[in-house]
C-alpha cells in the first residue's frame, strides 16, 4: 500500500511552493514569446549589429536556455542603447520567465539596487 498517493503528494508540494508542471503547449508559446521579445528589443539595427547575438536567441532550444541568453542580451543592448535601458528592458523580459523556470534559475533581487 502506498503511503503517499499522487492526490495528497501534489497537495504538499503544492504547500511547498513546487508549482505543477506545465503543459507542452504553453511551455511552447511562453518560449516563443520570450523569444519574441528579445528579438524585439534588439531591433532591425542590432540583428545587423550583432548576428551571433540574434542567431543563437532565435535557435535556443528551451526556455531555459533564453534563460541564459539574458546576459548577452543585456551586453548587445547596452552597446546599442545605454546599460539603464538595457537593465530595463532585460527586467521586463525577465519577467515573463515566471513560472516556467525551476526555482534555482529565477532571479534573485540584488542587494546592490535599492
């Protein structure tokens, strides 16, 4: 007999904070999304500018590996714009990665802003 069935296991994790797993489909279109917008917030000059940049965010994988891809993003913005536009618009992107990462890959709020 088990002693944890599958109705009272998802109930603590979901005390827990562990959120349910998502569905193929909106993982997918979250991805595009994301996807989206970065490709978005570089612009027409910056594909031209920095096509490594643009190459690898339109072939990522998975969600997490746009993840990754903040970084070079937000180096590709601050060379196009300034570092305080790109702060802003890789937190905005960075928001819509809600939800979809583990809990280990989310961002943290840094001490040094404030």
């Amino acid at each position: 007999m088990r002693w944890l069935k599958p109705n009272l296991r998802s109930s603590i994790y979901g005390l827990l904070g562990n959120p349910a797993p998502l569905s193929d489909s909106i993982l997918e279109g979250s991805t595009e999304d994301i996807r989206a917008s970065m490709l978005h917030v570089i612009g027409e000059n910056g594909q031209k500018k920095f096509p490594q940049v643009t190459r690898r965010i339109r072939y990522a994988n998975d969600v997490q590996a746009l993840w990754y891809l903040r970084g070079d993003l937000m180096a590709t913005l601050a060379a196009l714009h300034s570092e305080t536009e790109a702060r802003r618009q890789i937190a905005a992107i960075s928001d819509q990665f809600q939800g979809l990462l583990p809990g280990g890959l989310s961002s943290r709020p840094s001490p040094l802003v404030g």
